[in-house]
C-alpha cells in the first residue's frame, strides 16, 4: 500500500463506524474486480493499522489470481475459490456478505451473457440459500443500468426503469433486477437483513486488465503514455464515482442501512460527459484525446443509454459523503497505477 492507498483509507475510516466491524467476520465476493480488490485491500488496513480484528474471507474463481493480488498480504485473509454458479463448496457463519461478483463490462456481456446471467442469478441464489434464518447481513451489488434510457431527470431509487429485454446487453440489467428482487425475496421469507447498493461508473487503480468499458480503455492508455482514444462523440453525461468513495458508501450501507432498501451510489460532484471524464485524465496524464468508431462486436456490448446520472440524495441523507472529485479521483488512479507498473519493473 502507498501513501495515496493510505490516505484513502484514512478518509474511509472518518466516514464510518470501525468499530462496528471490530470482531466481526466478513465475506466478499468478486474478490479480484475493481469493487471488491479494493474493499479487500482497505479491511486488511484496518487489521494491520488500525487493529480491528477481522476475518475477512476473499472468494473467486481463481484462487491463483487472488493470491497473486494479495501476496504480499496472504495472512490477513483467507482466500476460497469457487464458482458461485455451482453448489457453494464452503459452509462459513459469517456476520457480513458484500456479493460483488459479476461481470461488469461490455465485451463480458457480448462474449458470454448466459454468463452474466448465472452469475447474478445462481450466485445470488447459492449465496442467500446459504444464510437463510441467519444473523448475516447481506448487501447486494447492483447497477444504475437498470434504470434504463433517461434524457430528462436523475434516476432516484423510485424509479423503476424500462430495458429492452430482446438485446444481449440487457443480460446484465435484467439479470441485476432479478437479483434485486430475490434479495427482497429471501428477505421476506428467511428473515435475512438486505440491501442494496446500485453502482454506476465507479473508476479507480484496482480496475481489471480484462476489463472493457470505456474509462478503463482510457486508463490503459494513459498509463502507457498513448493517447487517449474514444469510440463515440463522447457527449451522454454519467455519474462517475471514484472507488474509494464507492467503498464507503457500501460499509456505510453495511452498518446504518435500513433492512430491505435500496441506495443509489453517486458523487454529485462528479457529474459530467464521457468527453469531460475523457479529457481530464488526458489532461493528468499530458496525452492527447482523438475520435474512432467501434467495430461491430464492440458494439454488441456498449449500452444504449443516453445520459445517466444516479441521484444519491437518499444515502446522502443517511449520512454519507463523498470525498473525492474527478480531478483528485483520476488523479490518484493514474498515479496509483504509475507507481505500482514501475515496482514491476523493479522486480
């Protein structure tokens, strides 16, 4: 961890409540993907700075890549490999569940939607029949994208969206939707405490190689010191959320949301087009910004949305901030991510 990760960290701590984890035991799912690496990275702070004593249990499909993210912090955590598709192969009493686990990008969605689906079904199925009648709380991760096409107003939690089930795309949202839905099911009949968080656009160091969005192309290409490409004009306004911020908001859902609701995930001070998002990291990272179409299969997976931006009134309120504006958030990703190519290149 470096002085940023650090420093982030710190700033999450003045935002909850530690000590309610203190002696607590914590399960994440998706432990190699941007929200739960980065969640993983930030409890194992906690245990060796801050001296909370936690069992955190990391839990993907590849064992050997989670070792490899975590190596140099393999005994603070316990890593499972499982395919949450499949019969849950482990059987922990738990206090906490964050299920990140999904595919979340355009190129996933295109190449394998009956993928994508199974995940956020069977997944979520498999993880919830597994606390049934159970103190644990359970925090789904789900997405804004459910909300469909808006061009008008910011999506509140009320909203309850319009997407196009004959495309390929919408095996994520539908499939998040239903997910959502067996979480309030689950709730209702086994008497589990649930929520759920939606997401939308988070960026941030602890993004994937494999992933495709857009955001992540940009990285990519700052990071090498290449221009930044763009596939379209660049002109629908997002709310980018950078994940840090992303990471407090769902511990503080985890430890003051109410039974059963929904939260929106946002930064207002982080609403802008993809060519602002897009010119600001060129900026950071003084590389130039030039215009290229997709090819076909690239655009199987984009999203037809058009603007998109989450209204996190509902979490603000609850008492959560964020912190970081876009500036400072791309800032500290591409910094982060500078520094830790040059210490593989040292070793």
């Amino acid at each position: 961890m470096n002085k940023i990760q650090k420093e982030e960290f710190n700033n999450i701590t003045k935002l909850i409540d530690i000590t309610n984890l203190d002696n607590k035991s914590i399960l994440i799912t998706g432990a190699n993907g941007l929200i739960g690496s980065y969640l993983i990275y930030f409890l194992i702070y906690l245990k060796t700075e801050m001296s909370i004593k936690l069992d955190i249990y990391a839990v993907s499909r590849n064992k050997y890549n989670t070792e490899k993210k975590f190596k140099e912090y393999i005994k603070y955590i316990n890593i499972i490999e499982q395919d949450l598709n499949a019969p849950l192969s482990f059987s922990i009493k738990t206090d906490y569940i964050i299920h990140a686990a999904s595919n979340a990008h355009p190129l996933a969605f295109s190449q394998d939607p009956v993928g994508t689906m199974k995940t956020n079904l069977l997944g979520t199925i498999n993880l919830l029949e597994s606390i049934k009648n159970s103190n644990c709380k359970f925090l789904f991760i789900s997405t804004g994208e459910i909300y469909g096409n808006n061009t008008d107003h910011s999506f509140s939690e009320r909203d309850v969206g319009s997407v196009d089930t004959k495309l390929i795309r919408a095996c994520y949202p539908e499939s998040k939707r239903a997910a959502e839905t067996l979480c309030m099911a689950y709730s209702e009949q086994f008497n589990i405490n649930v929520n759920i968080a939606r997401l939308c656009y988070v960026y941030g160091a602890t993004i994937t190689e494999t992933n495709s969005r857009a955001d992540a192309q940009f990285l990519k290409n700052a990071i090498n010191g290449q221009n930044i490409v763009m596939k379209s004009k660049g002109l629908q306004t997002r709310t980018y959320c950078y994940v840090a911020d992303a990471i407090s908001a769902l511990l503080y859902i985890l430890l003051n949301g109410t039974n059963r609701e929904v939260y929106n995930v946002s930064n207002p001070n982080s609403i802008c087009s993809v060519k602002d998002f897009a010119e600001t990291l060129s900026s950071i990272a003084g590389v130039k910004l030039e215009f290229e179409l997709p090819d076909e299969k690239e655009k199987k997976g984009y999203s037809k949305q058009a603007d998109s931006i989450l209204n996190s009134d509902k979490l603000i309120k609850l008492g959560w901030k964020p912190v970081y504006n876009l500036h400072e958030g791309l800032y500290n990703t591409l910094t982060i991510k500078k520094e830790e190519v040059q210490q593989c290149l040292k070793n």
